[in-house]
C-alpha cells in the first residue's frame, strides 16, 4: 500500500477545491487499479509559513510519506522542500511560480502547476488595445511571487509603448494603510489599476474602492490570476463591489467527458463537504490538483520511494484536466492561453481568449479568427457603465507640477519671450517653443502638469540644471549638441538644423541718380555714341550733294551730322534719302537702333522690378581669410562651434537681433552665424539688406530637454510628431513669420553689375558698321568721278578731323570757305593734308 502525503490550507476556496480533488484522485486510482493508497492531509497556515514545515516533518518522520503534495505559496514550498530533501522524500508543489534556480537547488523539488508568467502580456496586450500608457499595479507585500511577476509585467508593458507609473504594495489584512493607498490613488491621474494579489485582500480592496467611488466611470481595473480564477466563489457583496473589472484567468478544456464527469462529482461532494461556499465549481486549482495526485500515485505504484520514484514521476505523460502532464527539467510546460473575462452582474461575460503568439480570438481551435486587438472581442462593461471606453487618465486631484526651466535671455523672441506684468507680480510665457509645448501636451493621452520657470544663464548651464535636479525639463530654443547629452536627453527636434552664415548684401538699385546709365556698360555707350556718329557721317557724306541743308559752314555741318547720328535713333528719314547707299545704311542702322532701344527699355525695367541681391562675403574661407569679426548669440553653443569647428577666433556676442543688424550694417562684425531657425527669422525681418551666405553646416536643431533615461522622452517625441504630422506646428511658424515685418532697408554698397556690354552686340555693331563702310567705299571710289571733288571731299574730312582733334582751334575763313560744291581746292587743301 502506497502513502502519500498533503499540505492544504483548508481555511482558502483553493485549498478546498485541491482537497477534495485529490481525495477524488486517490479514490479514482483505487477503483481503477484496485490498489490502496494512504493519503494524510495536514493543515497549513498561509500566513505562517513554518507551519508548513513542522507538517511535512510530521508526514515524513511520523507517516513515512512516499511523496508530499503542496503546499500553495513559495513562502511555504521552500521550507517543506529543505525537510523533503533530506529524506529524498519527492515534494509536488503547487505554488504558482517557482524560480528557476530552485529545482537546481533542489533535485526532488517537481513544479505541479503551471508557470502562468505569460498572462503579464496578455495584460499587456490588454493595455495596447485601448490605447493607454501607464498603469498602477497593485500588490502584495512579502509575496515572493511579486519578485517574479513585476518584472515580466514591467517589461511586456515597455515592449507595447506602456509603462508602469506606480508601485503599490498593500500589507495583508491591514484596513488603515489600504484606505491610505487608495486614497494616494485617487489623487494621481492614472486611472488603469492591475490589481495582483490574494483572494481575500483583493476582495477587501474592491468594497473599499467601491466606498471611495473608485469603481465609477473613469476607473479602468485588470485582475491577473488567481483572483479571476475565483470569481465565481466570491460572495454576492464582493462581486457587486468588482462590476466592470476585466480578468486573465488560466484556460483549461471544460468540454472532454473526463472533465463532464469530474464536474459532476466535484461539485457533488464540495456541496456535501462545504455548505457554506456558494459556488460548487471545480476551477483550475482543483484540475491541476486532481492531475497531480493522479501522476504521484502512478508513480508509487510497486513501493517505490526516493529516487525511484522521483524518477516515476518525472516520466509521467499523461492527458489530465488541466492538459498533458509532461515534465520538462521537474516543471510542467507554461500556461500559453488564458481567457479575458468581464464581471458584469452576478457573475461574469467570456469576452475571448489570449494565446502566446496568436493573441486574441473568440474561440480556441484551428478554425478561430485571430485578432490584434480586444477591442475585435466585443463590448465591455466598464466601471459605472459609461457608453464610452476610459481613458486611462484624469485630471489628479492633487499632483506634483513639472518645473520647467525657460530661457529667459533669448536674443529671439520670437522663440521664447518671458516678461513680467507691469506690477511686477506675474511672469509670461510666450513664443513658438512655448505654443509647440503646449500643443505637445495636448497630445499626449495623459495630463501632464507643469510650472514654468525663467533661467538666467547660458544654454549649457540651463541643460545642466536638470542633471541638478533643478529642474524636470527645458523648453525654448535649446539646441540639441552632443556634449549636452552628457546632463539630460533630447526629443526630437522641431525644428530645422543647421548653421549659416549671414552677411550684407548690396542692392543693384543704389545709384539711382544715374540708374538710366546702368543698363549698358561704359564700354558699350561709347560704342553706341561711335557707330552712332559713323553711320551719321556716312550718310551725310552720300547726301550732302543732294540736301542744301547739309551744307554750309563747317561747323554747321558737323552739327548735321551728329544730329543725322543720333535722331535716326527715334525717326525714320527713308523718304528724304535720295541715294540707295545711304538708304542702304540707314535700314541696317535703324535695325540696330531697334534692338539696342528695345533692350536698353527692358534692361533698365528689370533693374526698377527686380531686386538683384549678392552678398558680400561667398564662403567661411574667404572670412577665415579676411579675419574680419564675426557675430554670434550670447550664451549658445555657437561660440565653442567657431573657435573649435570653423578655427574663427575673431568673434563678438550679441544680445539682441538688432544688434546683429546694426553691427552688420556698420561693418562692425563682417558676418553673423545663426541656427538656421532663428535665421530664417532675422532674414524675414532683414530681407533686402542681408542674405544667407556659404553652405550648411551640419547641427541638431531644437528640442525639449528632459532627464536621461526619462519615460517622457518617447512620449512627448511621440506627441509632437503627431503635432508636426497634422500641420499645426507649420501654422505656428506661419504665424510666427506672419508677424514680422520686413525693414525694406537701401544696401550701402553695390556688389554686382547687370549692364550689359558690347560683347552682347557685336555682331549688330559689326553688321551696321561694315555695312556704312561698304556704302562708304562705293560712294567714294565709284560714284564721284571728279577727282577733284573727292579731293574736296577727304579735305572738308580731314578738316573736321582737325576740328575734332584741336577744339580749341578756331576754323579760318579759308576753311570756312570750304564748300562741296565747289570743284576747284582750295589753296590750303593741301597744307591741310599735310597736317594730317
């Protein structure tokens, strides 16, 4: 006859249900193989663990046990395994997680019940679901079993964007600290309690909750097992105080004839044994008992003890109520499915299933449909029964603020601006940092209070001051360097990053009193002015025989021919032309005079409609060069950039952005170095007198600081995307450059030269001009045929040249009696040649 041993605490609904079913058990295996088995059951105590101790030394010395199974808790286990050990008497434990060193440690230490670790993500997946972030997780002090779960718990809430924002640890049966918590509870803004702890402490906490009108709307409650395991058992006041909590309990099948005729029986003889339970279900406790008992006894068939029937036992693979029994290492394989359950009435709504790597689904088999969401499962009853889902959060009665540092120097307002009331009494805050950290925590799906504090100092010692614990966070325009990193972390900037380079630039329009000069280059008016006067002489040379108005005095007739040059500019004289030569010329002339006035017109158009703007310094090598001062923002990181980055050394602080612009425009400080934000500011506020200069150099932008490590850091990142994503903050921006006004300032200096040079013409240039050349040549070499009158001719030429060359020079009445028409040369031709 085999002797088995049990250590229950028959005061627990757990402990009843594994009494009964390993009595049934026992008497199973004598029905079924007609072989007698001795079964001693002694009392525990859960909160005396030694008890368990002194019983399992009762059972071994006193009742020469082969094997013991229980106790419950780990607290109980560890002692009995010591007692067993030394006897090499097998221990079959049914607490609910055991550490993984501990069958290490101890060889008869064999784990009957199933490491149910894997429902921290279902819980986790519960969270995802409806979208919350942060969770309070309630449990038990001096339960060993928290070592175990809240790390799991802890970690799979990270894994899905959660986290846990508070530790609460109740002592047992302690009603004065449990309404203390519970009131710190309400004060906080979260609002999601999983709540892990012993049946009778967890029914103490509801109708406590429910008398603190925490089991209202707003409230969001997850119970893990075994407390929904035991749903059914609690009393009709307990479960009216649970109504809306959503529960993970272990899934075992309910629909096998095994099961059908354990139920029956079960409940059968818990009725008989125990009236006063209003409940007479088996749950997982009395299945995983039943399995256990059953392996054990199967194991001490034939008498074996000690090693034997270690060895037995740990061969088991059978098919119970709870799944198959198969031990893996003295442990059973992990609980992988559990059932979400809803309390609602007297009893509770089966919501759905949560599989390890299927996660939900309303069924369990081949055919089930599998969700990513509970929302996909139905819908739930929550606490108070509102016809919306919780949030997760509320406004806290009472909570500590966040401080949060503001720069109060900032050269740009427009960023952050802190001012005081005209009393003196109030600060504000105001700027796009502040607008954006404001948007920012609109987003987030909690409250976040917060109080802003001014900073006097640099940015650097502003970012250290959260590594100081002076302040919880930085908003403004911090930008984000690597050696700050050293103090806090950043989220993701908002704005764009980069360095630039800003300098003067010079306006094409300076000069206007001679602005009707600057569509041509010197070099080209003088051109202009030498054709002009060629072709005039050319055509006056071939009609002056034909016209009595181009004769007369010398000098009256260098006044027609530079009249003739420069009026065919503007009239057409084709009908008062007699010779096809000069007609000739004058087409060719007249076309060129056509482009030249056509382009001149939209030359100078362009320079009154378009502003043509250089700077004055192209690069950082020529400024290096140049060693001219260069400016920066007082108290930034710019300053370390130049001297360590740039090799500038000549450099200058300002305070203020129309310091900057002062000293650039009298050349006090040759270029200013801006963070590309604050550049676009300046140059919308400056945009006709500076300009951007030199390429880009690489740097973080802005952010919001926060302390290394903190959970806010993803968060608030997280949110401002969402802000950037739905186009507010580009409004803000908008709105920001909207309100400044442009100083439409006159450059000091031209920097560059629109007017156009002969090299654009000279193809006109030289079609007009070898065209009157030609005209020249025929008219003097073939048309007049009297020597004489040629001779006359390049006299009255060489002449005008005199004139020209010696304007000083008066003409004698020998050359003033120089006329075309006569044919005879005069006496002083030939002196006159000579001259030449």
């Amino acid at each position: 006859m085999g002797i088995i041993g049990a250590i229950i605490d028959n005061s627990s609904r757990i402990g009843k249900e594994e009494r009964v079913a390993i009595e049934m058990a026992v008497e199973d295996f004598y029905a079924n193989r007609n072989q007698r088995l001795a079964l001693h059951i002694r009392n525990s105590q859960r909160e005396d663990p030694l008890q368990a101790a002194l019983a399992a030394r009762d059972l071994i010395d006193g009742q020469q046990v082969q094997a013991i199974l229980g106790p419950h808790t780990w607290e109980e286990t560890s002692l009995v395994v010591k007692v067993g050990s030394e006897t090499n008497t097998p221990i079959v434990s049914f607490a609910e997680a055991t550490p993984k060193w501990a069958t290490e440690l101890w060889p008869f230490l064999v784990q009957a019940s199933r490491d149910r670790l894997k429902q921290m993500e279902a819980i986790a997946d519960i969270v995802q679901s409806w979208e919350w972030h942060r969770v309070t997780v309630i449990y038990q002090d001096r339960d060993s079993l928290a070592n175990e779960v809240l790390p799991h718990l802890s970690y799979a809430l990270r894994q899905v964007g959660a986290e846990i924002s508070h530790l609460v640890a109740l002592q047992p049966f302690a009603s004065s600290s449990l309404i203390e918590e519970l009131e710190k509870l309400q004060k906080d803004q979260c609002r999601v309690f999983v709540v892990h702890l012993s049946v009778p402490l967890a029914a103490q906490l509801f109708e406590k909750a429910k008398e603190m009108k925490m089991m209202e709307k707003d409230y969001v409650w997850i119970t893990t097992d075994p407390i929904t395991s035991l749903v059914n058992s609690f009393n009709a006041s307990s479960i009216s105080s649970m109504q809306g909590i959503i529960g993970v309990k272990s899934y075992f099948p309910e629909s096998g004839n095994q099961f059908q005729d354990f139920y029956h029986r079960f409940c059968r003889r818990f009725r008989s044994e125990h009236p006063e339970e209003g409940n007479n279900e088996p749950g997982i406790f009395a299945a995983q008992a039943y399995d256990a008992a059953r392996a054990v006894a199967l194991a001490s068939t034939e008498g074996s003890k000690g090693r034997k029937l270690l060895a037995k036992l740990l061969r088991s693979d059978l098919h119970g109520l709870s799944g198959r029994i198969k031990f893996t290492d003295q442990n059973l394989a992990p609980q992988h499915v559990f059932q979400i359950i809803n309390v609602v009435g007297r009893s509770y709504r089966e919501l759905g299933y949560w599989s390890d790597g299927i996660r939900f689904s309303k069924t369990i088999g081949e055919s089930a449909s599998n969700y990513s969401s509970m929302k996909d499962l139905g819908p739930v009853v929550w606490p108070g029964e509102p016809w919306y889902t919780p949030k997760g959060w509320n406004v806290p009665i009472q909570a500590t603020a966040l401080r949060i540092g503001v720069p109060n120097g900032s050269t740009f307002k427009e960023y952050v601006n802190v001012e005081k009331d005209p009393l003196g009494n109030n600060l504000s805050f105001t700027g796009l940092a502040i607008d954006l950290f404001k948007a920012t925590l609109e987003e987030l799906p909690y409250y976040l209070p917060y109080e802003l504090c001014p900073f006097n100092g640099t940015y650097d010692s502003l970012v250290e001051q959260i590594h100081l614990h002076k302040f919880d966070a930085v908003v403004g325009d911090v930008a984000i360097v690597s050696r700050r990193y050293e103090h806090a972390e950043f989220t993701h900037p908002y704005t764009e990053a980069g360095l630039v380079m800003i300098v003067p630039v010079m306006s094409k329009t300076c000069n206007k009193a001679w602005l009707f000069m600057r569509p041509f280059t010197k070099p080209m008016w003088a051109l202009i002015v030498a054709i002009n006067i060629y072709n005039g002489f050319v055509v006056w040379l071939i009609e002056r025989n034909h016209c009595p108005k181009l004769k007369g005095s010398v000098l009256n007739q260098i006044g027609s021919l530079i009249w003739l040059s420069f009026t065919t500019l503007f009239s057409l004289h084709g009908g008062k032309l007699h010779s096809n030569l000069s007609r000739m010329t004058m087409v060719v002339w007249l076309f060129m005079a056509l482009i030249i006035t056509q382009t001149y017109t939209a030359n100078l158009a362009s320079m009154l409609t378009v502003q043509q703007l250089e700077p004055t310094i192209t690069d950082v090598d020529a400024l290096r060069q140049s060693n001219a001062m260069v400016g920066y923002c007082k108290g930034s990181f710019v300053s370390a950039y130049l001297r360590e980055v740039l090799d500038i050394h000549n450099i200058k602080q300002f305070d203020s952005i129309e310091e900057y612009a002062e000293a650039l425009k009298s050349e006090v400080i040759a270029a200013a170095f801006l963070e590309a934000p604050l550049a676009k500011i300046f140059l919308r506020k400056y945009c006709n007198v500076f300009m951007e200069a030199g390429s880009t150099f690489k740097v973080g932008g802005f952010g919001f600081v926060f302390p290394r490590g903190s959970p806010l850091v993803p968060e608030v990142t997280e949110a401002m995307l969402k802000v950037t994503e739905s186009g507010k903050l580009r409004d803000l921006e908008n709105s920001m450059l909207a309100s400044l006004k442009c100083l439409d300032l006159d450059a000091q200096k031209d920097s560059g030269d629109p007017s156009l040079s002969p090299n654009s013409f000279w193809v006109l240039f030289v079609f007009t001009g070898g065209t009157s050349t030609t005209a020249l040549v025929i008219y003097t070499f073939f048309i007049h045929k009297s020597v004489a009158e040629r001779k006359t001719n390049w006299t009255i030429m060489l002449a005008a040249m005199k004139k020209w060359g010696n304007p000083n020079r008066r003409f004698s009445r020998r050359d003033s009696n120089i006329n075309a028409e006569s044919p005879a040369i005069p006496p002083n031709a030939s002196a006159l040649q000579a001259q030449v």
